[in-house]
C-alpha cells in the first residue's frame, strides 16, 4: 500500500510540475480505486507528501495554484487542502504569499460573495414552487442541507428561535437529498414551516451544484434585499443574524 501510494505521489507531482490545466485527480482515483484503496485517505496523504516539499516562495505560490486546481475534485480530502491553504495564509514566507492565499481561498470557497444571487425557484414539500425573490422584502439566508447531513440537523433545529430573534430575516433552505419525498417527511415530522425546498443531488440537479460549487453542508449564502450575497458561513451565526435589518 506505502509503494502504490508512493507511485501515485510522484505520477501525480509530475503531472502537476507540468503545468497541466488541471491536476490529474482523475488518474489518481482510478488507480486508487482499482487497487481497492481508501480514496480519501489516499488523496489527504498525496496532498501532505506534496505539502511537505514545497517551502520556498515559488513552490509555496504553486501549492497555492495546486489548492485550486484540486479543490473542485469532490473526491479529495476538502479538511487536509483547507489545513494547507489555511497554513499557507497563516505561515507563509511573506505577506505576497499569505495575501495570494487568502484570495485563492476566498475565490474558491466564496465565489457568489458580493455577487447577485440567480433568481431560484424550486418546489417545496407540497410541490409548490417558491420563488427565492418573492422573500426580497427580507434579508434572505439561503441554507444547504440534506436529511442525511448531521451538522446539517443539529444546526436547522436552530433556525425556528433565530426567526423569532429577528423579524427581518427569513431563510430559504434547498435539500440536496436524492428524493424529495424524504425531505418532505423530514419537514413534516419537525413541523418546519419556513420555506423548505427541494434542489436534489449531484446527478438530479447538477447546476444547481456546480453554481454553489456544493463541495460540503450546512452552507449558508445571506442575501441582502438587493439579491446581493452578503456572506458565507458553514453554521449560523447568532450575532450576526440578530444584528442583520
């Protein structure tokens, strides 16, 4: 296993040193597969052996293009690049790399920040659609989730006490399950009554994933009443919904 995974390092170094469009995760899945290996392990130890070699200013700038290039693959380990992308913002040689960093991850991880939200209109649990700018009168958070996300519960059972916190918000959450029909269970069994929607997975919905770039939930998008989004979060911030008008 320690021999294949060092093949796959080196093959995968090589293709990155040149310059390829796009860092060759494909080959390094389909030989992890094939040889019956953890993906997830295998991709998080690829990344620290590369990590660990790059400590001058143009190999850490070029581990920084490598966080991009790697972040869309859903298959890498997301916690090992955002430790590296974090280290390099934190640690690096110089504030050129710590600021090149900070945008990357930024660009990568907050693409729709300070961009107008795309008109969404997707069903509920009844089959209504609902038009995400028919709640324009209020600052709107748009929530991800899925009923077999943990984090994704334990942080919407929250969601009816910071309603009451603030009249001016209102939330728009998009179930990324694979049926609808859990969803609606899910929603009658809690007795939520915001709007609750269904956007599907990956292969039901795919725009809708690729325009969130959908790589982890809970995500949340504030959207202002302008239909600007106007932050990104992973959980809910208390604080900062009570202080939205």
């Amino acid at each position: 296993m320690k021999q294949l995974a060092f093949i796959l390092i080196l093959t995968t170094t090589i293709s990155f040193g040149q310059s390829t469009a796009k860092y060759d995760w494909d080959y390094v899945i389909e030989r992890v597969k094939k040889n019956k290996m953890d993906v997830t392990v295998t991709t998080k130890e690829i990344i620290s052996e590369i990590a660990a070699t790059y400590d001058g200013q143009s190999e850490q700038k070029e581990l920084i293009k490598f966080y991009g290039d790697a972040y869309d693959f859903k298959t890498v380990d997301k916690s090992i690049l955002k430790s590296m992308i974090d280290s390099l913002y934190t640690y690096g040689l110089n504030e050129d790399i710590k600021a090149l960093a900070v945008a990357t991850r930024n660009s990568m991880e907050f693409r729709l920040l300070n961009k107008r939200i795309m008109d969404i209109k997707l069903p509920d649990k009844d089959g209504n659609e609902i038009v995400l700018m028919s709640l324009k009168e209020k600052i709107v958070i748009i929530e991800l989730w899925a009923t077999w996300c943990g984090p994704c519960i334990k942080e919407m059972q929250r969601i009816p006490d910071l309603k009451k916190t603030n009249p001016n918000i209102e939330f728009y959450s998009i179930s990324v399950d694979k049926s609808p029909d859990k969803m609606k269970k899910f929603v009658e069994k809690n007795s939520y009554e915001w709007p609750i929607v269904f956007g599907g997975d990956e292969q039901g919905n795919k725009d809708l994933w690729e325009y969130f770039n959908i790589v982890a939930i809970p995500k949340y998008y504030t959207i202002d009443r302008d239909g600007i989004v106007i932050n990104v979060a992973d959980k809910l911030d208390e604080q900062f919904i009570k202080d939205l008008k």
